[in-house]
C-alpha cells in the first residue's frame, strides 16, 4: 500500500480516537449544567474526567499535525478555509481548560457558576464546530485551481455541515452522559443512566441522518454497508440503555462514531477534500500528499512514538478506572 494512502488511514483513526475520547469529555463538560444540582455533584462530574481530559485532546493536535506533515496541500486549503472556526474551537477550549483549573479556588458560588458556564461554552462550542469542519472536509468547498477557498468563511456553512455539527453535539452529549453513569456512583449514577436512555433517540436522529447522506452521495456499496452498521450499533445502544447495561452501551456508541467516521473518509476517498466548483481542482491523496522521504521519516516515527503514547494513555485509564461519588470528595481548600 502506499504510503500517502497508509497516512490518509492514519489521519481518519486520529480523527475517530479524538471524536470517541474528547467525545464523552466534552459530553460530561455539558452535562454541568443540566444534570448536577449542587457544587458536590459538579465536582464529581468534573473529576470523572479530571484525569484525562487533556491527554483526550492530543489526539486532535497529532491529527492536525499528521495532516501538516503528511498532507500539506490538505492542511493548507482546510486551515486556512476554516480558520474562524479552528479559532473558536482553540478559544473555547482554552476557556474550559482553566476553567477546570480554577473554579475551585475561590470559595464563592457566584465564582463557581461563571466558571461552570464557562465550561459549559467550552465544552458545546468545539464539537458543533469540530463536526461542521469535518463534513465541510469530506463533502467539499468551493477550491479554485490553487487549492484556494473562493469566498468566505461562511462558505463552510451549508446543511449538511450544519448537520454535521449537530450530529457531533448530539453525539457527544449522550456519549458523555453513558461515560458518568460508568463512572460514577449514587444519585448523580442513576440520572445520568435515566438522562442517557431518554435523550438517545433525539441525541443520535442527526447521526443517523448524516451517514445515510454522506452514503447516498457516495453511491459506493461498502460505503452502504458502513451506514447500516451504524444504523444497527446505534439501535444496539439504545437497546442496551434501556435495559440497563450502560457498558455495553458505551462500546456500542464506540462504533457509532466509528462507523461515522469510516463513513465520512471512505465516502470522500480518493479525495481528501474536494472542490464543489470543478472535481479537477480537488485534492486527492496523490496530488495533497507530501514527497516520498518526508513521508518515511514520519512513518518510522509514527512506528516507534505510537505504541509508547497509547500504552500511556491506556495506563492512565487502567490506574482511574474506578468509580467516583459525593462521598469521595476531599473537602475544600481554597486560599
């Protein structure tokens, strides 16, 4: 296989590792708001991903790294197509991260809530914009014979990628809340499961719709195949919720997002973004990929970084595996 075609594989699973990991992380991160009613409760929520949340989001910079050192042409148009949208995602994500960090270090509830509502902004806005990114990605811009978006920024803003993004909040959202009724105990376990199983249906309709689109624009018959696995494990899910096996469940929306994603690249290959004003302006595997020796540096990189970065990512899972309540909140110290 070629190596522009190994790394086009590569980039698609980075997407799928960051869509299903920063998933339930921004999920929880919405979930503040609408499912704690107090500071303890909030705090738990918090700490179900205090660990993790930030390893959760390398996945997207070596994804967008990949696309830089693998896929320059790509990287260049989609970057530079999208770059208020990239910025807001940085923005919000920004916010959220400190406002994990210091919301507790005052002892004061008008200080806790703006910064509860800040990680409420964090945590809705980069999936919305994340999704309306990638499905611009794989249904196409407007690039001229430069590989240059002609237009605006808004161009980005149809109804598929509308859909696009909200099929990633919705997504998220119910992913998010699968994730606290595994990780957490009482009260705040058996809401989250009963909020899980209620919104499900409503949380992934717009998934649904978004693979049947983008497989339908494809016409391919494996493309179709992946559609009805995701139509399949999304009503597996659903099933498993209501019957009260949320972990089943959680690997069940595992392949969801996998099946999505393999959706939305397999549909778009060989292109990895393509031009809806010519197809011959498109940028395909071929023509965005970097030289030959670029490409084997970062194989062979790649090759040797991965498996150390995924068995500590695994390790950190393994050591907070377990579950975490109100009555396991240390009391507050603030200065």
């Amino acid at each position: 296989m070629d190596l522009p075609v190994v790394w086009f594989c590569l980039i698609a699973f980075l997407w799928l590792g960051y869509l299903f990991l920063e998933g339930f992380d921004f999920g929880v991160g919405m979930l503040v708001g609408l499912l704690a009613r107090d500071n303890d409760e909030r705090r738990v929520l918090i700490n179900t991903i205090g660990p993790v949340w930030d390893g959760n989001e390398v996945w997207m910079i070596v994804a967008v790294g990949a696309t830089f050192a693998a896929f320059p042409n790509w990287y260049a148009s989609l970057l530079s197509g999208s770059y208020l949208y990239v910025l807001a995602i940085l923005l919000a994500l920004i916010v959220r991260g400190v406002a994990f960090e210091y919301r507790g270090k005052v002892d004061s509830l008008r200080w806790r809530r703006w910064w509860d509502r800040a990680i409420a902004v964090g945590s809705w806005v980069p999936p919305f914009a994340w999704g309306v990114v990638l499905t611009a990605t794989v249904t196409g811009l407007p690039l001229d014979r430069r590989g240059d978006l002609v237009g605006g920024p808004l161009e980005l803003i149809r109804w598929d990628t509308l859909l696009g993004g909200v099929a990633l909040v919705g997504f998220s959202l119910v992913h998010g809340a699968v994730f606290v009724a595994l990780k957490s105990a009482g009260d705040i376990q058996r809401r989250a499961r009963q909020f899980a199983a209620t919104i499900i249906p409503v949380a992934l309709a717009p998934v649904l719709g978004l693979v049947w689109v983008l497989a339908s624009r494809s016409g391919r018959g494996v493309v179709f195949a992946l559609a009805g696995m995701v139509i399949v494990a999304a009503a597996l899910a659903m099933q498993r919720l209501w019957t009260g096996r949320p972990a089943t469940a959680f690997a069940l929306l595992g392949a969801v997002i996998a099946g999505t994603v393999a959706v939305m690249f397999g549909g778009a290959y060989p292109n990895v973004l393509p031009s809806t004003l010519d197809s011959a302006y498109s940028l395909t595997v071929w023509n965005a990929a970097a030289s030959s020796y670029p490409l084997q540096v970062i194989t062979w990189v790649a090759a040797f970084g991965a498996p150390a970065v995924l068995i500590y990512q695994g390790w950190t899972y393994w050591v907070f595996r377990k579950r975490i309540g109100t009555q396991h909140l240390p009391p507050v110290h603030v200065p």
